[in-house]
C-alpha cells in the first residue's frame, strides 16, 4: 500500500509538471510569435518605404494614382499585410518629405543667386 501511494503521488506530480511545462512552452510559443509578426510587420513597413522611394518621386501624386502605379510592382505582394490606413499614412509621410526637399532645394537655389 505504501508502495501504491508513493507510485500515485508520483504520477500526480509528473501529471502536474508536465501541465507546468505546456504552460511554459505556451508562453514562449505565443511571446515568439509576437516577436515573429512584430518583424514581418517591420519588414513590410521598410519595403514599402522602398517602394515609395522607386516609385514615387513627384509631390503632386494622388493616393489613388500611386497605388495603381505600386501595385503594378512585383514587391506589393510583400506588403500586402499592412493596414490600408497605415499605407496611407506612410504614402502622406512620403509626400511630405518629398515637398520638403522641394522646398529646401528651392530655397538653396534661391540663396545661390
């Protein structure tokens, strides 16, 4: 009988470590998956920045125009996971920088003269 005992709280205690152990890998699991969509994410961010810096170089350009334009590129597949929202500001984000050197170049020409 003691022998019996001993044997089930054995079990019961592998029973319980081996729940302890699916938690834990649960965890890390989860926390890796994060990490892994965390780094698509970012990935797709740099290549449609890329991809606004081949493509689009005129400040003047609708949202619509360049994705019709972007979309004719075969790296649009690659960010197909972004938000359209996110595109968007990202696009504006581009636009603005490009008006800036615009203006900065103007102005630089203007100081030459």
């Amino acid at each position: 009988m003691i022998e019996r005992a001993r044997k089930e709280r054995a079990e019961i205690s592998m029973r319980e470590r081996e729940r302890e152990v699916q938690r834990t890998l649960a965890t890390h699991l989860r926390d890796r998956d994060k990490e892994r969509e965390f780094y698509r994410h970012e990935e797709a961010v740099q290549d449609f920045q890329a991809l606004l810096t081949d493509c689009v170089r005129v400040s003047d350009m609708l949202w619509k125009e360049a994705k019709k334009l972007l979309k004719k590129d075969k790296r649009w597949e690659t960010i197909s996971l972004l938000p359209r929202e996110e595109m968007e500001d990202i696009f504006n984000q581009h636009m603005d920088n490009i008006a800036r050197k615009k203006k900065l170049r103007f102005r630089l020409e203007y100081l030459k003269k």
